[in-house]
C-alpha cells in the first residue's frame, strides 16, 4: 500500500547537538505507528519537523505524494496533518468550546456554521461536553489531555500526530483514553503516537519505531520489538 507520510534522510542539529539523524520513516493509511525511545532521543523533534513547527536541514518530508517539507505549519495542517502536543497548548482564556471551533476554524479550514458542529461532535467524542463552558486554563491534567486530542481532532486530520496524551493518567483514565483512540483508528485516520505508557501503545500500535540519539534503533512488529535485547538495554534499561 502507498505510503501517507514518507521521511527521507531527515536532519535537524541545535548547534552541535543532531536532535534528528537521517531518519527515513513511512507509514501507510489507517496504520498505528508507535514510536518510543528513551528521554531526549529525539521523538518530539522528529513530530516538530511533520507539523512544520521547526524546519529540517536535510531531507524530505512527504505527506500524500507531495513534498511538504517547506510548507507552513498551517498549510500542513490544513493538508490533513493534525498533531497534539506534549506540553498541552489550549487557549487558556477561552472556553472549551470555543478552542475546539478555533481548530476547526483555522486548522481545519471548516466554515463557522460547520465548525460549530465539528466542535460539538467532537466534545461528545472525547468526553469533555460537561466541560464545554468552562476556561481551558481551569482543566485539570485528564482534560487538558482530552482537550489536546480534541483540538487535534477538530481539524479533522487524515494523519494524527499524538505526543504522550497518556502520561501522568491513572491506569483507568489510560485504559479509556485507548477505547477512545480504538475508536479514530476505526474510523480510519492514520495515527503516530509517542508513549511512554508502553501498555496503552501496545493496545493500538500496528507496529514500532524506536529512537535513541536522533537515529532508528528498531522498527517492526511490535513483540519483536519489545524483545529486541538493544531495545530492552536502552529503553527499559535491562541487561541485553
Ligand atoms: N529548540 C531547541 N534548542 C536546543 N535543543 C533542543 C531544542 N529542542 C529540543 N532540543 C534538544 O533536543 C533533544 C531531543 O529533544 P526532544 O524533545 O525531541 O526529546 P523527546 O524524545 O521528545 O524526549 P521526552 O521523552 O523527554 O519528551 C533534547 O536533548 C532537547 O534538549
Ligand atoms: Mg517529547
């Protein structure tokens, strides 16, 4: 099957720092790939380059047979690239709701009248209707996660880009945000998710990718993966 997102030869150095090494990737439609690598390695800087939020020195970047490596966050965006972010990023002033319809609006190019309902659907979705009034800023951790995933989502992304939704949720809150995320993969939409909750990666992923130093340390089948002795020694901090 043809590949939606392909990355070739992909570089970016801070100084003599390489955060990204050459990483060639390619994820096919409706696949779940997971990525993991240890703190530092490189996983949010690899979702930075695909969003456009901080441009390569090297490489390509292709989402749907085109090149988007130069492209505006926004226009990647627009294309269908919806991404989270580790650190939640709403509008804290402004309620639920309307960070939903802002998303809808300018990342996903929908029209007042059609955002409206993209942001209610979506409200229902992820489970934050109840919270619908209320200032972004005031959520506590589960929703500000929800809310993340939700703004996403509004964009109506045909490729979502997921950084740690799970971190810091209790085993039950984890357990349904992956019935939530069952639910959009069902539905088709391509998904990358970085997690440390490798539990909850486990129940979606399709397959893995893991990162040490900016470079791929594995890739494959998620089992064998996880039974990689390289992957155990540097991820889980095992004895190979
Ligand atoms: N704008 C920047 N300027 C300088 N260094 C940066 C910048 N952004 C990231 N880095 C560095 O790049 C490296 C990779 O960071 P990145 O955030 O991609 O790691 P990560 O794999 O997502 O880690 P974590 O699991 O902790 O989220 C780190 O050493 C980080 O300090
Ligand atoms: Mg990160």
């Amino acid at each position: 099957m043809a590949a939606l997102l392909r990355l070739s030869g992909v570089c970016k150095s801070y100084g003599a720092l390489k955060v990204t090494d050459g990483i060639d990737l390619s994820v096919t439609e409706g696949e779940t790939l997971g990525i993991l690598g240890p703190n530092g390695a490189g996983k949010t800087s690899l979702f930075n380059l695909i969003s456009g939020d901080v441009s390569l020195d090297a490489g390509r970047i292709e989402y749907d047979g085109q090149e988007v490596s130069r492209l505006a966050p926004h226009q990647r965006c627009r294309a269908g690239i919806g991404r989270s972010y580790q650190v939640p990023q709403p509008f804290g002033a402004m309620s639920v709701f309307e960070n939903l319809v802002t998303a809808a609006c300018f990342g996903g190019k929908q029209p007042e009248h059609e955002a409206w309902d993209t942001a209610y659907e979506v409200l229902v979705q992820t489970g934050l209707l109840a919270q619908a009034n209320k200032p972004a800023g005031s959520l506590r951790l589960l929703d500000r996660k929800r809310l993340e995933l939700a703004r996403a989502l509004a964009t109506r992304p045909r490729l979502l880009l997921l950084d740690e939704i799970a971190g810091g949720l209790t085993e039950h809150e984890a357990r349904e945000l992956v019935e939530e995320l069952k639910a959009i993969k069902a539905r088709g939409v391509t998904m990358i998710w970085i997690e440390h909750v490798v539990h909850a990666l486990l129940a979606l992923a399709d397959r893995l990718f893991v990162i040490n130093f900016g470079t791929r340390l594995a890739e494959g089948a998620p089992q064998a993966v996880m039974n990689d002795p390289e992957v155990r020694r540097v991820y889980m901090g095992m004895e190979a």
